[in-house]
C-alpha cells in the first residue's frame, strides 16, 4: 500500500484522525492503534485513532511515508501520503 490518506475536521485537529479505509493494510492500522468504524448511513468502514493528525504523521514518517500534499476541503483537512516501495 504505497499510497494512504488521513484527515480531520477542522473542528478535532486534536482527534480523532481518520486514518484508512476498509482495503487499508492491517498491519499499518495495527501500528497505528486504528479502530475499524461504520458510520450510521454509509455503505463503507474507516479506520480512526484518537491521536490528533501530528502524531499520525510522526509514527507514519516513521514506517518510511512521505506527505506528498496537504489541503483543505470545507471543514476538512486531508494528507496524501506515500512509501516508496522496497
């Protein structure tokens, strides 16, 4: 899984952090401590941890990903993160 992105609400940029999706590989969620969730009306699970998006970004840096871009959309902010494969 070279590519993964995270994100928060503007509102929680102390968390929780949404950190991968269904397909996301179980062992970078277990790194993480990430929790597997389904929110009421979507058809698609997420993973989350409570860490707010610094110490994500800080233990991800330490697996080998790289923030490749950074942005806003309305009351969200998104990381586009990559690892170069070995």
């Amino acid at each position: 899984m070279p590519y993964m992105l995270i994100s928060t609400q503007i509102r929680l940029e102390n968390g929780p952090t949404n950190v991968g999706d269904e397909h996301s590989d179980p062992a970078v969620m277990s790194y993480l401590g990430a929790r597997k969730k389904t929110m009421l009306g979507n058809n698609f699970s997420e993973y989350q941890v409570d860490d707010p998006p610094r110490l994500v970004l800080d233990k991800l840096e330490k697996m080998g990903f790289r923030v490749l871009s950074m942005t806003g959309v309305g009351q969200t902010l998104v990381w586009c993160l990559h690892k170069e494969n070995e």
